[in-house]
C-alpha cells in the first residue's frame, strides 16, 4: 500500500500557534489582574480536522466547568474558532480607510514637540496649580500611543506620566498583548495636573489638544488606545458615554482609534477588566493587520 502525498501542515501549526498564544496571553492578563472569568460563552467548536479529513463526530457537550455568569461584550465583531471575540473585520475596514493617511511623513519630531510645550507653559490656567509639565515617555517610534484624561498626583511630582498605582496595571495589559510599557508612548490629553483632580475645562483642553494631535503626527502608530471617557470623547470627536464608544470603527488623526477604560478604574471595578481584555486584543489585531 502506497503512502499519499505528503501533507501541508504548515497553515494548521500556525493555526494553533496563534491560538495558543491567544490563550497564554489571556491567562498572563488574569493572572496578573486577577480576573477570574473565562473569556468565551461556551466551550469552542470541535477542531477541523488537518489536510482534509473531517470530524468524525459532532460534539456531545461542554466538557469545560460552567463559568461565572456575565453579560455578552460590547465589543463589535465575531467569534473566532477559539471562542473570542475577533475584531478582524472591523480591524480590515479601519485600515482602508487610515492608510493613506496614517503613510504620510511626520511634519516634526517628537523632541520639537517636547521643545515647544516647554517646562513652564503658561497657555493655560492649569500652570497655576501644576507642579511639573508632563509631556509623555517613550520612544521615538512606536506602534501604540496611549493617551489618558489627565496626569495624576505622581505625575504631576516628577514630570513622568503613569507612575501613580494604575500605572502598574497599564504595563500588565500592555504586557499581556505582547509589548512592553519601554515600546509604547504615553501621554494624557493636558500636560498638566489640574487642581484637586478635576476635570479640565473646554478651553485648557482646547490649549492642548494641538500638542497632542503633534505628538500623534511625529509617532506615527499603527493605532491611539484612548483610555478613560475625556480621551475617548475628545478623540472620537463625539459625546457618547465611554461603554457606548468602544468596540466602534474610529479613527483620529488618520490613525484607528480603540477606547477602553481607565486602569484606575479598573482597580475598582475588576468586573470591567473583561471588556478591557477585549479592547485590548482590538488594539492587537490593528497593529498585527498594519504590520
């Protein structure tokens, strides 16, 4: 009896590969946050059988322990054959649109910027209760651009953006989808701490926005995560609640826009850390399908 031709498993190795390194970047992210929630509904359909042959049998049930009962994401999207959320379609459909104008050059770098704001900016009245103009860290070039509402009491003190207790926890989701904190820029929407933790005005936002959207120009990423509902609205450009404006096909600046919660306040509502996850993973795919 002669053997048939030899088999292509490469499309199924890379297959699996991914999908297992979906599923150890979940458990790092529930490890590290200490999420405790599967992240699918139900057990995952049963595999497709490799170079042709299919399943011999139709699943008899979910053999998985039942899960903590949640609600469904919010997310935009379909499920993948691994049971999470996937974000793909949107994600193609982000990227035809900003391409063309995520190409183009920067107009500055990133030190003109930081140049330019200075360390005792006056454009506004945050400079009067301000201890530090907070411009941003990190690189030169990067793939994701965190932006935040505003800098906290930490920041404020040394001049170094997320180092209060959520900046811990913004390394870890970071992390958890493959970059280190070291590889990515984060900035807020104002460079300065207003007084008492409130929020900023229209107009000091209006006096620093212009930096911001620089600073987006000189980086050029494949994709702006927005955390916390000021960024969210004031990059979207629209007035919805935060839960409402994630999972949307956004774009600021040419660039795709994904919204998520504020690592603070996933530090007191864990239950959110879920959707986060998803959030996440959304900012994952861009910067995979922009690569």
């Amino acid at each position: 009896m002669s053997a048939g031709p030899p088999q292509d498993l490469g499309p199924a190795r890379a297959a699996f590969s991914e999908l297992l390194g979906d599923v150890r970047a979940w458990f790092e992210w529930a490890t590290l946050t200490g999420l405790e929630d599967w992240p699918v509904e139900s057990a995952p359909e049963a595999p497709v059988a490799v170079a042709g042959q299919r399943a011999a049998r139709a699943p008899t049930g979910d053999a998985r322990p039942p899960t903590v009962p949640r609600p469904p994401p919010r997310a935009a999207g379909t499920r993948d054959s691994s049971g999470f959320s996937s974000a793909a379609p949107v994600v193609a459909s982000v990227l035809q649109r900003v391409r063309p104008a995520a190409a183009q050059p920067p107009a500055e770098s990133l030190e003109i910027v930081r140049a330019d704001v200075g360390p005792q900016c006056k454009r506004c009245t945050l400079c009067q209760g301000r201890r530090r103009v907070v411009f941003g860290s990190g690189p030169s070039t990067t793939a994701i651009m965190v932006v935040g509402d505003f800098p906290g009491p930490h920041d404020d003190e040394t001049g170094e953006a997320w180092l209060g207790d959520e900046g811990p926890l913004l390394t870890r989701m970071l992390r958890a989808i493959g970059h280190a904190r070291s590889t990515v820029f984060v900035t807020h929407l104002v460079k300065c701490r207003p007084s008492g933790g409130r929020a900023p005005t229209s107009a000091e936002l209006s006096a620093c926005l212009p930096f911001v959207e620089r600073q987006l120009r000189a980086l050029q990423p494949a994709v702006v995560l927005a955390v916390g509902p000021l960024a969210a609205r004031a990059l979207s450009g629209r007035r919805e609640a935060l839960p409402n404006l994630r999972g949307q096909d956004l774009v600021w600046g040419g660039v795709p826009l994904v919204v998520t919660y504020d690592p603070a306040i996933l530090l007191t509502a864990p239950q959110l850390k879920r959707e986060a996850w998803d959030d996440l993973r959304r900012a994952r795919d861009i910067v995979k399908a922009s690569a």
